[in-house]
C-alpha cells in the first residue's frame, strides 16, 4: 500500500501544481460538493489548504486510489479538462500497464458488472438446460419480518426494502431469504445479484457483490483466504482486491446454502479476521456469517426455514425474510415462460387447473417445474396428465416414473437397475453429507455414461493439482434426498443397502443435529402411502419392503413415551400474571420438532396410518410457533385424523393473518387436499379466520381431538366465530382451554353462543382472561344451557360482584349441570364469598375451590347409613 499512496501524493501534487489560483479556488469549492459513501471533506478544512493540504485531504479522506478518481472527476467539474486527462495520463504511466492497480476501484467496478452480467445471463434448470434469467426467473412472494404476514412480490422495491434501516434506523447488514426445498431461494438469489449488476439495486450502496455456494465451498480441497474467494469471482487476476477490502461496508456477499455448515468447528479454531489469512472455507464462511471477518460487509444468506439453534447462534442480528412461493397470477406466468408456445402454455395450465390438489402444490417452484417437464413429454406424446398427486413426494415420484416411461421397451429393466443404484449413492451422500462424487465412485456403481447420470447428475470440471477433477452433482438437492428416501424401500438381491444398514440411521439421533435430513424424513414418508408403495413395484420392477412401514410408525409413536402432560390438570396459567402477553421469543428447534413430524405425517395423505401413529402422542404442543397457511393445512389434516382421546395444545402461536382473495384460493385448495372426497371440501364458505382449517377438521366424524388448549395466541374475533361453529359440531371434544388470549367482549359472547349449542359436548371449560366482565356475566349465564359442561374453571379471572352474583344465581338453576367450579387466584368480596357459600349449602354435590371456601361436597346419605 505504501508505494501507491507515495505514487498517488505526487501525482495529484503534479496535478494541483499544474492550476492557476484561480482554478485552485474553484477546485476547492467543487470538491466541497464532492459526496462519496454519504461524506465530503468539511469546508473549514478545504478553506484556505495549499495544494500540500490538499493532497493530504484527499488520500486521507478517500485513500489513494480513491482520491486520484475524485480529484481527477473535480477537476472536469472545475472545468480543468486538460489537467484531469494529464493526470489520467501521468497514473497510467506511472502505475505501470502491469500494475494490478492497473483500474481503479470505481473502473474496475465497470468490468467486474459487466463480467457479472455475462456469467449469470443464463441459468441450469434442474435437467442442465441453460435459459436466460430475465426470461424464466418469476416473482416470488417475500414476507419479511415484523410483517411476516403481509407478503410482497419480488420486485425491485422489494429487493431494494431487504437492505434498509430498521426501526431504530440502523443500516441492515445481514438478511436471511429462508424458507422449505425448492421455493425458490436460490434463484432469487441469483436474480438479486444480476439486477445488481443490471444497476437496478444497491446502486448507490454496494460496489461488489459476490455469488458463493456454501456446498461447492465447503468441498474445495486445500486452503484458501477469503480474497482468494473474490479473486475467483473477478474476470481476471488484475482485481484491485486490497482497494475493494478496505471500503468492506460496499461489499455484498451472497452465501447461498448455509444450512450445509452446520458440522461443529473444531473447539481449538478461532475466527479468521483476515481476509488474507489461508485457512479452511468452512472457517472463511463461518466468520463472515458470524461478522468477524469484514463486520461492515453486507450478507445476503440462503436457508432451509428456520436455522437450527447451532446456525441461528451464528448470524448476527439477521433480519429474515420469507420466500412463499408463487402466487395464483405469478404460477400462471411461469407457465408461459416455460413452454414458450401460447397454446402449449393454455393447454398445460388448464390441465393442472382442473386437479385441484396437484395444482395447489405448484406454488412451489420446484414443484411447477417438474409439473410443467412432464406435462411437456406428454403434450410431445399426445397424452395428458394421467395421475392425481396430493403430496410433493408424489410429483417427485410423478417425475422418475416419466423418465422411466420415456425409455424404450427393451431398456426398461436396465433402466431400473441404474436407477435402484442411483438411490444407493444418494443415499450413501446424504448420510454422509456428501453432495459431490467423483467418477470413481459412479464406476464403482457402473454408472458412467449411463441414461441416470445424464438425467439426474450434472457433471462439473475443477480444476485440481495437476489435472482438471470431474465431478458430479445430482440436478438438485431435493432429487438426491428423494432418491436417498426411496432407497430404504427398494430390495433387490443385487444392490447392497446403504452404508448405514437401515432406516435408524436416518430417524435417530438429536433432531438438530439431523436438521438436514427433513427432506428426507418426510419424503420417505410420503413414500410409505399404500398407493405409493405400489407404484414403486410397477415402476421399479423390485418387491417394496412392508417392514420399513411397520418401523417407521413405531418410531413415530415411541416419541410419545415418558413425554407427561405439558401441565398438570387443574393447574393451568394460573401462576400467569393477569394481564400479562408472551415475549416474543426465538422459535427454537426443539419447538418446531412437532410440528416437523406432522409435516411427514401429513406428507403420507393416509388417514389408517396418521391415526395409528398419534396414538403414541396423546398430547400435541406447539409453542412459538409462527403458523403459515400450509402449518395450519398440515396441523388440520393430522387432528382430522387423530385419534379418540388426543389433546392439542397450542402455546403462544401466532397466526397467519387473512389473505386477499387470490391468496385465499391457494388455501382453499390446499383444504380441499386434506378433505379427500368429503362433500365439506367442495362446500362454499365465507371466508373465515386463520383456524378455519382447524375448526373444520375437529367437526370431521373421524376426529378424535378429545381437548383443545389455546394459550397467549391473540385469537380476533374471527376466530372466535368459527370456533363457536366448531363447538356446535365436535362430537369428541370435551375440553376447551382458553387462556390469555387477548378476547374481545364480542369475542367471548359468540364463543358462549356456540358452547350453549344443544349439539355441544364440552364437559370441562377454562377460562382465564383479565377483563371482559360484562361478556364472563354473559358467558356464566349460559351454564344451564350448556349441556354437557360439568367443571368450569375461572382461575385468575377478575370476576365483579355483579358476575359473581349471576353465576350464583345460575348455579342454583335445577338445569344447570355444574360439579366442580374452580375459582383459585380470584379476588372476591366477602359478599360474593358469602353468595357463594349459599349455594354450596344449597348444592352439596358441588365442589367450589377457592382459598377463602372450605366447601367440599357431603357424602351420600346412603353411605352414612351404612357406616
């Protein structure tokens, strides 16, 4: 650095020199103007500097390289033409045409987006078609965080809102674009990093930025420092790479994929905080996530959902968005830039519209792709869509049926033993997470050449040591955890299991620790479906192995053993102060774990089996959880198949808000796969709350849900209504727990409609919520209405004497049915105390449970005789 600022000092020294006073004056004033990364150089220190001061102004304020561009752009301002083409002159010559300063940062910054431009144009489709990006990429729909529930359509405002200042107006310096397999992320991603470089974002922000694939990364051989990573992304060798570190807080690193570092560090690594420091691209990338190396850089990363505790802990502060998927008007759209035919394009949209249950899973990119590849071989054969597909595991498998189809008659067999031997090495990759192999490891399969490899693997060359590595990658990551799953239901004599022995490898073990294999988990799964199970016969021309099955739902239902009741009966919320709302706090991995395993029971669509496996889970709770419309489908769907006797608790949820009406639609849809054939799927509803799924599956005739808990989940009034229609209808539910949830008056009144329904089968109701005296009046006046109810438990309400005088009153109604009345925690006046006591006189059989009441109900006067 030293040599360039001394050449720099004398050529803009030589420049200055070079102007008469009058042209130094005016130097001086333009340079005041002079604005770089939101600063200038105060006037009181331009004011009156000699051409020695000014040097040192400008090398001090901008560095060397930096301030030869400002001074030289000044001088055009100043209308000193020839001396700033001097000095341009005077730089080449002294700096050498060898020079990796050769360009400045801001020229190079010109070369390095036109290379960005030129290499990110076109990208692979999962069957390595290369097509352009502008022409195929669709707009997603982002929701970013505190507006989780208010999603946006990827455009350039949206992309641009991702890197701006928080509340407290500090400049965001990480985002996390997350969400499941094949929604999306990494195309986006791109997309960002080409309009970038297209001028469309982060103009006035970010010189650099930078496209890194944490699972290529993590398999290069040898060490590496993070400016040998940047040099790689530059056209050449001549990158001004020292410049571009020292102005770090203009660089944007894009990580794509970093739910691949989640292998411990060893305890002795410390961060990397140099950039020039040769060491492993694990730490290099762990240390950028983690911002002790480059703090003021930007990072843009790409994860699977919500991090895991260990990855979580990594980033730093991140402000994290979630990419949704299509909407309704954007899956159209992807389906006129796929097939490029208009007709083609009606004629494959309207195929899929017309299967409901297929075409409400296509707001997955990954899954419209494979839709629209198989749709596009059979408009090639004149066929249609022959199958229904409810599940993602049934399109994946839709897919590999198609490419066993294509293949003629006498390759068939061969073709299926290929394929049974591709299933082995995915399997033997993501159990050891290996997402590269090598050309040895597919001759050893005798795999080579072979039709699999063109259709599933892509082939990359690296270049190595001594002579360029060939490897292979399959087509995307998803397609390897497919065929990793489908491998422990194939048996064939001449294909030996995977290297781990059997299905424990894959389902045992700490879940955060086994994060990465989700996809896995639930697509084998999906795979377990009799009607799937089936079709890997025919397809695969191999015996389907039943005792995988059989495993599999033990598994599930040894989850519940030794697991007790969240809370103990009777006790619930009331050491809760009143009033009080739940912090908001970091959904953790032990949290989401339910709900993961209802994803893969849901993933079966086989109701036998649901029911089977929940019978090891009497209790289901869910906290912290930030619900999505597809959580609440999953969750609906397992409690429409639960068991007779299940509990379902949910602890401080929030819930996805109403969507417009094309939104809504997507939802619809989604119910209608859950439904199967029953006549409540095609039924026209208004539009209800977040829990309407819920609600219609606890009416289902086949539910099992025996009690249902609500806690700290601000539940709107919408929801309340269709819980009160639910109420009406729920054959097995016994026991509503309601707490803390933020209830309206209104609120609380429609809920009582619905308990005081004659169909209503609630025997124990809990009730804690501050307030809302007038509708607990209400709902308390109800209670001889109320069928079923025979315990009411108002712990930690505040209960005015009025209220505690019409309950009173109801108590002593001869249809009122009431045995225990639990009021723990509630202040009374002696008043009530005394309105209460009278009726415990009045009623014996009634047990009030209150500290000032020493009420307990006398024995039988049959039982005394008898003693």
């Amino acid at each position: 650095m030293e040599p360039r600022a001394t050449a720099a000092r004398e050529l803009l020294l030589g420049a200055l020199e070079d102007l008469s006073q009058e042209q130094l004056k005016r130097f001086r004033h333009k340079l005041r103007d002079e604005w770089v990364d939101g600063r200038s150089i105060p006037w009181g220190r331009l004011e009156g500097a000699d051409t020695l001061d000014l040097v040192e102004l400008l090398v001090h304020f901008y560095g060397p390289e930096r301030a030869l561009d400002v001074a030289r752009k000044t001088l055009k301002r100043a209308d000193v033409r020839d001396v700033a083409a001097q000095l341009k002159e005077r730089r080449l010559q002294s700096l050498g045409l060898s020079s990796p300063a050769l360009l400045s940062v801001s020229e190079y910054k010109k070369k390095y987006r036109e290379h960005v431009l030129r290499q990110h144009a076109k990208v692979k489709e999962r069957d390595a078609r290369s097509v352009k990006i502008n022409k195929r990429f669709t707009k997603l729909l982002i929701a970013e965080e505190p507006e989780a529930e208010r999603a946006r359509r990827s455009d350039t405002h949206t992309f641009n809102r991702l890197f701006g200042r928080d509340e407290d107006g500090e400049r965001r310096l990480t985002v996390a674009l997350q969400g499941p397999a094949g929604i999306g992320k990494t195309m986006a991603a791109r997309k960002i990093l080409y309009d970038w470089a297209a001028g469309k974002l982060y103009h006035s922000q970010v010189d650099f930025a930078f496209f890194l694939s944490c699972r290529e990364l993590l398999e290069r051989p040898g060490m590496c420092s993070l400016a040998d990573l940047i040099l790689d992304q530059c056209p050449d060798r001549k990158a001004p790479v020292q410049q571009m570190l020292e102005q770090s807080e203009r660089l944007l690193f894009i990580l794509d994929g970093v739910d691949e570092m989640l292998a411990p560090e060893p305890a002795e690594a410390s961060p990397c905080t140099d950039p020039h420091e040769a060491t492993s691209c694990a730490r290099v990338l762990g240390s950028l996530l983690s911002k002790e190396l480059l703090p003021a850089a930007r990072l843009l990363v790409t994860r699977r959902a919500a991090a895991p505790g260990r990855l979580q802990a990594r980033l730093c502060s991140p402000q994290c968005a979630e990419v949704c998927g299509f909407s309704d008007k954007d899956r159209k759209k992807y389906f006129y830039k796929f097939f490029q035919d208009e007709w083609k394009a009606e004629h494959a949209y309207r195929s899929v519209k017309e299967n409901e249950m297929l075409f409400s899973l296509c707001f997955v990119p990954a899954v419209c792709w494979i839709v629209c590849t198989v749709l596009r071989q059979q408009l090639q054969r004149g066929q249609d869509l022959w199958r229904t597909s409810k599940t993602t595991t049934s399109v994946y498998l839709l897919f590999v049926a198609s490419v066993l189809r294509s293949a003629p008659a006498a390759d068939g067999a061969q073709l299926q033993r290929e394929l049974r031997k591709l299933c082995r090495l995915a399997c033997d990759g993501v159990l050891g997470g290996r997402a590269r192999f090598s050309e040895e490891d597919l001759e050893q399969l005798q795999l080579c050449g072979s039709k699999v490899q063109t259709q599933f693997l892509s082939k990359k060359e690296m270049p190595g040591v001594l002579e360029t590595e060939v490897t292979y990658q399959f087509i995307d990551q998803s397609f390897q955890e497919f065929l990793a799953a489908l491998s422990y239901l194939l048996e064939d004599e001449g294909v030996p299991r995977a290297t781990a022995g059997s299905v424990e490898a894959l389902l045992q073990g700490d879940p955060e620790l086994r994060s990465h294999l989700k996809l896995t988990t639930r697509f084998l799964f999906g795979l377990l479906n009799t009607e799937r199970m089936c079709e890997i016969e025919r397809h695969f021309g191999c015996t389907v192995s039943e005792r995988v099955k059989q495993h599999v739902l033990r598994w599930v239902q040894d989850q519940g053993q030794g697991r007790p009741r969240a809370v103990p009966e009777g006790t619930e919320e009331i050491l809760a102060p009143q009033g009080t709302e739940e912090s908001e706090e970091e959904e953790g991995e032990e949290l989401s774990y339910p709900l993961e395993l209802l994803y893969c029971l849901y993933e079966t669509q086989e109701d036998t089996f649901v029911h089977q496996a929940l019978r090891g889970l009497p209790e289901l709770v869910l906290e912290r959880v930030h619900f999505s419309r597809m959580d609440l489908a999953v969750l609906s769907y397992c409690v429409r198949c639960c068991p007779e006797g299940q509990a379902l608790r949910l602890v401080s949820c929030r819930l996805a808000a109403a969507q417009e009406k094309k939104k809504k639609s997507l939802m619809k849809r989604l119910q209608g796969s859950l439904g199967g054939s029953s006549s409540r799927a095609t039924t026209r509803k208004s539009p209800g709350s977040p829990l309407r799924p819920l609600c219609e599956a606890m009416t289902d005739k086949q539910c099992g849900l025996n009690s249902l808990t609500l806690s700290h989940c601000k539940l709107p009034d919408s929801v309340c209504r269709d819980l009160s229609e639910a109420l009406r209808e729920a054959l097995a539910l016994a026991e509503l727990g309601l707490f803390y949830n933020g209830l309206s008056e209104a609120g609380l009144r429609v809920l009582s409609e619905g308990l005081a329904s004659p169909q209503c089968r609630v025997q124990t109701l809990r009730v804690q919520q501050p307030g809302l005296q007038e509708a607990l009046q209400y709902m308390v006046g109800k209670l001889q209405q109320i069928p079923a109810l025979t315990t009411l438990d108002l712990s930690g309400c505040q209960l005015s004497g009025p209220t505690v005088t019409c309950l009173c009153t109801t108590l002593k109604c001869p249809g009122c049915r009431l045995q225990t009345l639990r009021l723990t925690s509630v202040e009374l006046s002696e008043q009530s105390l005394q309105e209460l006591r009278a009726v415990a006189t009045a009623n014996p059989r009634l047990l009030i449970t209150h500290s000032a009441l020493d009420v307990h109900p006398k024995p039988p006067n049959v039982f005394i005789s008898a003693l």
